[in-house]
C-alpha cells in the first residue's frame, strides 16, 4: 500500500479550509443566538438604524478582496509590479475596514444597548461582533504577511500559495459580513 505525501503548501490549505469551516460555524451559532433573542422571543423587537459607515466599510471590504484575487492572478502571471500594486491596495483598504469597522459596529451595539440597557439583550450581537473583529484581525495578519513576503519576491507563478490562501480567506470574510449584514436588515426595525 502507498503513502500519499502531500506537497508542503497542501498542510497551509488544509489548515485555512479547518479555519474557515470552524468560523463558519462559530457564526452560524453565533446568527442562530441573535435570532433566538431578536425573533423568536416575545420581547419587542429592537429598533436601529444601520450605521453609513458600515455601508462604506462593506464597500472598502469587496474591493480589497477584488483587489486580492486581482493580485494573485498577477503572480500567477509573472506580472510582479501589478501584483505588488494590487496587493498593497488590498492591504490598504483592509487596513482602512479595520480602523473604521468599529465606529459602525459600536453605533450597533449602542443602539441595542440603549434600547434594552441589559447584558444579555446585547450579548448576541456582542458576540458576533468580537467574533466578527477577531476574525478580521487574523485576515489582516495574513494579507500584511502576505504583502511583505510579496515585496521580498517570495512569490511567483510557481509558488503563489500564500496569496490564494489569503485571497480565499478575504473572500469568505466578505460572505460573513454580507450574512451579518443581511441578519440585521431582516431583524432591524427602524424606528421613526
């Protein structure tokens, strides 16, 4: 019987695919709570109005992760200068999302609290969003890796791992934040 060895980038991809199924999950725990306490109780609804910024953030968002796969398309291709543009704008505008994401997040978590003032109304959301800002912190580790090794030539047509891995993880960032923004439309009530 014959041992499969697996290349040595195949244990990384293995590893981002296990992070991305246990987030994935975290979250779907996460959705399920919030649901349970916003929809399924017999408590008023909560009435917020989603803060701008998390428009302009969620916009920050998809095009750094565009900006991502653009960049690991260039390094596939030899392009080096577009793909150390591309990357760098990536981490640019990550950079940018993290900086702003808590401003519109706290005006959420604001809003919740103000109108419950108690701990377990506000814990659902609060959960999802340290999970949230955790989750985008480790992406923001990686893509900055990924953007230093880039400038030290690291990449190439042949190894270019490391940026699809990051490109991936941005990628299912995006359908994260795009499930807890939907969340909060479906179960915000705006109030007059």
């Amino acid at each position: 019987m014959k041992t499969r060895v697996y290349p040595e980038f195949a244990k990384t991809t293995f590893l981002v695919y296990g992070l991305i199924g246990s987030i994935t999950i975290f979250f779907i725990a996460t959705f399920i709570a919030y649901l349970t306490r916003y929809v399924v109780t017999d408590d008023p609804p909560v009435q917020f109005e989603l803060p701008a910024l998390l428009w302009v953030n969620t916009a920050l968002l998809l095009t750094g992760s565009h900006l991502l796969f653009r960049a690991y398309r260039a390094v596939r291709r030899e392009k080096q200068k577009a793909f150390r543009v591309y990357v760098t704008s990536a981490l640019v505008l990550a950079c940018l999302f993290c900086l702003l994401q808590p401003w519109g997040m706290g005006d959420l978590l604001e809003q919740h609290w103000r109108q419950r003032g108690e701990v377990r109304s506000a814990a659902a959301i609060f959960l999802m969003v340290f999970l949230h800002v955790a989750h985008f912190v480790a992406g923001l580790f990686a893509l900055f890796y990924v953007t230093v090794q880039g400038y030290r030539g690291r990449y190439d047509h042949e190894f270019n791992n490391g940026v699809r891995l990051a490109a991936i993880y941005w990628r299912f960032l995006d359908v994260i934040w795009l499930g807890m923004l939907v969340l909060f439309l479906l179960t915000g009530r705006v109030g007059a």
